[in-house]
DNA sequence: TCGCTTATATTAAGTCTTTATATTAAAGCG
DNA sequence: CGCTTTAATATAAAGACTTAATATAAGCGA
C-alpha cells in the first residue's frame, strides 16, 4: 500500500501564481491592449510565464486576444505579437446618487465609461411635502437603476456591483445611525439589501466620501497626495484622502462637519448654497427697494443661482455675499488642513462650477489664518456628477478587488 | 557547449522563501518561544517548512535555539520539541525624547525593555537666557545617549537605531521647517545627521506622533480603534491613530493644532498647562488676599501644579479652573472626533497624570457639543514617559521592517 | 517562389520551494 | 529492555518559474 502516492499535494505555491496573476490583470485593467514583451517590462516576469496567465485570465473572461497586432504598428518585422486586451464589458456595474431631491443612477463598464443613465425626482425642490417614506424612496431607486438599465440596453444579469451615495453617514456595514437624525433614516432605509434580489455586490456610502472618490480617479497626476472633498450644497460634508487612500471608519462618521459650529466665522454646517440664499434674503428684507440685478428678486423668491449669477454682472451685494463665502470656505479650510496637513481642498457638488470665484478668494483669505502656501483650494471640475462618479469608481474598485483576490469568481 | 547548463536560474520563487520567513518571523518577533508546532497552526506551513525557515533565521541572528524544551511543560511525553527563542539582544535601539527643558535617551533591546536611560537639562524651565544653539544642543543629545549606553554597558556597535523627538513638525525626511518659525529649527537642528557617524539608523520625528506610537503600542486591545494623542504641556500638538496605523504626510504637518484659534473658547494651541498657570494667576491678581490652599502662592509664582495641587484639596479657585480646562479640552476633542470619528482620545504628557478629573470632566461636558457617546477621553497613564516610549516603539518597528524586507542584513 | 531576417510563441529541461509520507530520533514508563 | 509518544529528518512528488532551444509567422529581396 506504500507503492501508490496521492496524486495532489497543493502546495501553498500556488500563491505565487495568484500574485503575479494579480500584477498582469493589474498592469491591464482599464487599459490598451498588451503584448507580452510589454508586460514583461513591466512586471519583470518572463515571456512564457505571462503567456501563461494572459491565456488564464481570458478563460476566466477577463482579457480577450485583440486582432489589431500588427496594425498597433510599433514594428513591422517579424512575427506580430499576440495582444491582450482588458475585456471592459466583462460585467457591467451601476452607481447611484440617492439625493434628497433627485436620485440619479447610471450603468457603466469596467473602465468607468457611462453607457445608461437615468433620473427620477424624489422630494422636489419646492415641495413641503414630508420626504418619501421607506418603501417609496427603495421604489424610486429600483425605478431608476431599470431605466439606466434599459437605456443601456442590459439585463439585470450582465451588472456585477451595485453601490449608492447618500447624503447620510453610513457605517461599514453599509447601514445609517438609527433615531439620532430621523433624516438619515429616510435617506439611507436599508438600502444595502437592494443589490440582494438581483445578486449583486452591493455597497452604500456616504456622497462626501464617494465625491472623493471621483476626485481621486480623476486626478491621478500625484498619486500619493492628500485632500479633502467638500460637497457644499444644503448642508456640508466632506471626503479625506490622505495619501491615495479614502479614510473611513467603521461608525462612517469621518467628514462629518458638525463640529463647525464651534467655528468661528462658521457656526453651523450649512451649505454654501444655503449661506448664499440667506444672506441674500436677509439683505433684500432690510433693503426692500435695492438697486443693482438682484433687486429684481424678492425676498421669498431667492435662491443661490441669483446670487451668483448677480455677482458675474457685478452687482455689489451679491460680491459682497461672495466674499463673505469665501471668509467662511477659508476658515472652514483651515479647519481641515491645519489639522490634516492637506494638499488640496476641491470644492464639489451642484453648485460646484458657480463657486470657482469663491475658491480662488477663499484661497487669498487663507493666508490670514494660516500659513499653507501649498494649499490649493479649487472648485470641482466634475460639478453634479461628482458623487455619481465615485459611486461607479467605488463600484469597479470592488470588482478589480474581487477579481484579484478570488480569482475565477466570475 | 550545449551540455553544460547555468547552475543558478534565480527565479522568482524565492519570493515566496521571503514571504514564509516575513511570517514566522513577525509571529516570533518580541513573543516567548515558540516549537515547531506552534507555529505550524500559526502560520498554517508544515513543519518541515517551519523548521528550515527557524533554521535560517538562527543563522541570521534573529532566533536561537532555547533549552528549556520540556520544562515548558506543555507535555510530557515523546521527544522533546526544539523551542525557538526570539533574540531580544540581537541588537539595540535607542529613543530620545529632546523636549525644550530636557533630553531623555533610553537604550532599549528589540523587546522595546529600557536597559539604560539618562537624562540631561537643556534650556532649565526658569531660566530666561535664548536658547542652546544649534551645536550645543546636538552635543547634549549625543552626550545624553551615550550617558544612556554607559549605564547599559554597551558600545556604539551594539546599536542598531536611533530615533529623536522633536517638539516641532518633521517632514519625511527629518527635517522641519525653516525660517517659519525659528523655535523649530532651535529643537531639530538637522538631528537626522546624528546617527550617521555611528553608521545608525536614523529617524526624526514629532513628539506627539511618537507619544500616539506609545499608546498604540500599550493598548493593542483593540488592534483597529482609531485615537488621537493630545500632548498637552505648554503648547498642545497631536498625533492620530486611525485604524491601527499612525496617520502622516510628507510635510509632517499633521496634528498641528494652529487651527484651534479659530474655535469657541479655545482660541489658541497653548496647553492645558500653561491655561492652568495662566488662569491662575490672572486670578491671583485679581483678588489677592484669596483664601484656600492657592491663596497660598504668589500670583508671579504660581504654576499648573499648584493648580491641581490644590485642586485636589478642594480649593473652589482651583476647581473653577479646572472645570474650565475640562471645557477647553472638551471642544478640542469636538473638533478632533466629530471631523475623524475617533474611538478615544489620550490626554498625554508630563502633566498627564494630573489631568484625569479633567478628563473626566470633559467626557462630561462633550456631550453639551457633540454626540458621540462612544467616545473615550482619558488621561494617558504613560505620562512623562510617553514620548519616549513612542521613540523606541519607532526604533523597534524600524529594525523589524528591516528585518522583513531585506533578509540577511544584520 | 524561395530563402533570409526578424520578432514572437511554444516547448523542454532544470531549479526552487513546498507538501505528504515514511523513517528515524529522543525521550518517558512499565 | 521494549513500548508508546512526540518530534525531527529524509525522500518523493508536484506546482511554478526561468532558461534555452525550437517552432512559427510574418516581411523582404533575389
């Protein structure tokens, strides 16, 4: 009974295979097509070795042999290489953005590219009406992710990841505090079970953190900087990264800025769209008959696109509510990066493109507070897409995870 | 010449040899001795595997084999297993917490156990006169550390890391700012340079960063709780933990409080005790015929420890001013938590041990701010000797990251 | 069309490292 | 002294990589 050995021994070196897997999918992901002498420069392992895994990680699905060898046209001698590319369509994912006034989804591929999208109204703007109850807003969302769907013309089958943004602070396990704050209830009712019935990945996130996120694709210049995201609308949040990477906690309090009220200059958490509407309604109250393009609007009726649409014709009340913004934006910088020793504070959300004025006075006001020459304070280029955005970068990041870490869990 | 082939291919499976040693290393680093057995479930290798990697790691110096095989006790029957022992004395390290007043070195083996210490006066607390210059202060440090060698009985050789505290920010690279604030470049007069002559490994850091170190060292409990070490003597400085790992960027910039100017009855980064001595004697020149146990001291005279001396007597003076510290404190701990979400906050220091009726009191008070009842704030029981520790702590982790990474280096 | 050149793909050793099994060694105990 | 127990060593087998040789797929020129 010695004669006959077990065939398998499974040794743990079947490791080494999974990391250097890990480095070829890594070098492609979201990339142009590969060739193997590419790749070798890359990871430093060998040609066979790389033909090896490129033939592995097609059959799992995630490259696909591109036909365009030659045409590449680096050389024109010799035997044209096999090219590798990253099957971007392998699965799809869908993000979210679950405001309070409009729910916003879009399907996108595994580079990121949008292919659907699709927006619902939620608690419209002007409404007193009390906010959606539970199952309608889960209704809305659902509603919603089927209309991208549709317009991208997918099934239900072809999306791997799931993630919502809410403006509510959610803890790891993608839940949201619980009686504190009635609103965070509404906003975030258990919506991590909505990925369950179609089975898939599914993540909920605060929209700060993921607005940071979107940040963080985008401005891969220096990788290893730090900031933070200021999603400034109604009320404040914000999105740190430090060094690449989004902090989180598992309570998903971080960013969370209600400590501002002990501020000076500050006082409250309130959004600078909200500080730009009641300041100006404060002013036209006292000065009813006021001159200049935002007398035209009254009291009630005015809103923070007023306000900066004025400051551009340059009308001195809206300047001067500009500058107070700024006052209040640079204070609540040095806040954040006297502390954090930040790179960059980027200004996002909607009203995002209207506040690169205030930014750039923000940014001369700072120095009186604190000195940080480096600092740079800028608004968002990605304006009302930030937070979808980084709800599908936050999307795909899970699935590169999961690909990389489980490998043929397709 | 076809026949004879290259004896050495050199592939990258050794990587995997390194991984191996990079794990039975880390389980031994510091512990009691292990067998092969132990490890064996530790790490989850076979015993083989695990024998030849202890086998290599003794010839390297970081192991030895240690007798007391069956006295340990665990069995008593068959062949007694080989126990392997962690070399605490492979080498030594050494911290130096260069604070203003004084410097304290301490020579410490791998396991982080002080074996000698010495300390030296730097600028004295009363005197008036500038302070040491730049090469009169790097004398003192290098006079201190071998004060702290002599008392341990070992030479230069014998050493293997320095690390120094500094009571000023420090970049990457060891270095503060210049020009900025001439205090800094006073405390870190280009220390990096220090350990070079002694062909040391060399760091610098900022005292508070290294205080939280020692924290995160002492309260492993909970390997993934997120903190912040307030070093609260005469001016306030912080370093943060968050999940187990000290957070830090290029310009050393972090956990600078420069930013608490602009908060509500804060409204400056001195310490609580230059607030309690300050406090005090605006007091005692107000009223000074005052009765109590403060009435006691001369308002010129007056310091934070006959505050809490008579504080803890029951003086109303000194409660006042303490129940005024533990409000200061209080709003510190608003900004830190509420913007990071901590698990608990450290009041650190050589005044620490003085300060936990204020802290306790500030628990008390942070609810009036912030809700966050999850949060600890507690004086730190390391006291005096925090930053020191952190200094070692940093040392240590330094020859294990060597260790680690670039094998046979000893 | 037939070689020749060039660049890549494939295949066949050879080595390293681990696992699995078998064998040997070192105790204690009756 | 033999038996039992537990650990260390030896040997074989398997996975994974590298090296080197060989095969393949072009383009180019005579």
């Amino acid at each position: 009974m010695s004669q006959t050995r077990p065939p398998a021994p499974a040794g743990s070196s079947q490791l080494i295979r999974q990391l250097n897997a890990q480095r070829v999918l890594s070098c492609m992901w979201g990339r142009e097509p590969s060739t193997a002498t590419e790749l070798m420069h890359a990871t430093g392992l060998t040609r066979a070795t790389i033909l090896t895994l490129c033939r592995e990680l097609t059959e799992q699905g995630w490259l696909e042999v591109s036909e365009n060898s030659r045409q590449a046209g680096q050389y024109t001698k010799g035997r044209p290489a096999l090219r590798y590319a990253f099957r971007e369509d392998a699965c799809h994912v869908i993000g979210v953005d679950a405001g309070l006034h409009q729910v916003t989804a879009a399907v996108a591929n595994l580079r990121g590219v949008e292919v659907g999208c699709a927006t619902r109204e939620s608690n419209p703007q002007g409404s007193d009406a009390p906010p959606q109850p539970a199952q309608e807003r889960r209704r809305t969302i659902l509603d919603t992710v089927d209309a991208a769907l549709a317009q991208a013309g997918l099934a239900h089958a072809d999306v791997a990841c799931l993630v919502i943004a809410v403006p509510a602070p959610v803890d790891s396990s993608g839940h949201s505090p619980k009686g504190l704050n009635p609103f965070w209830s509404l906003m975030n009712p258990e919506l991590i079970s909505l990925g369950a019935e179609h089975g898939w990945d599914c993540a909920v996130d605060n929209d700060a953190n993921l607005a940071a996120l979107a940040e963080l694709d985008l401005q891969s210049s220096s990788l290893h900087d730090s900031f933070a995201v200021i999603l400034s609308g109604e009320r404040l949040g914000a999105g740190i990264v430090m060094e690449g990477r989004l902090l989180h906690q598992p309570r998903g309090g971080i960013g969370e800025l209600g400590m501002l009220d002990l501020v000076h200059g500050v006082e409250s958490a309130n959004g600078l769209g909200w500080w730009a509407r009641h300041l100006a309604r404060e002013a036209l109250q006292k000065t009813p008959e006021l001159a200049g393009p935002l007398g035209e609007v009254t009291a009630e009726a005015v809103t923070s696109e007023h306000v900066f649409a004025a400051a551009a014709q340059g009308d001195p009340l809206a300047r001067e509510i500009i500058d107070q913004l700024a006052d209040r934006l640079a204070r609540i910088c040095v806040v954040l990066s006297g502390l954090l020793d930040l790179d960059r504070i980027l200004v996002s959300g909607a009203i995002a493109p209207a506040l690169t004025d205030v930014a750039a006075l923000a940014k001369q006001k700072l120095a009186q507070y604190l000195y940080a020459p480096w600092l740079q304070i800028e608004a968002s280029t990605l304006g009302a897409d930030a937070v979808r955005r980084g709800a599908l970068r936050l999307a795909v990041d899970r699935i590169q995870d999961r690909a990389l870490n489980s490998g043929p869990g397709h």
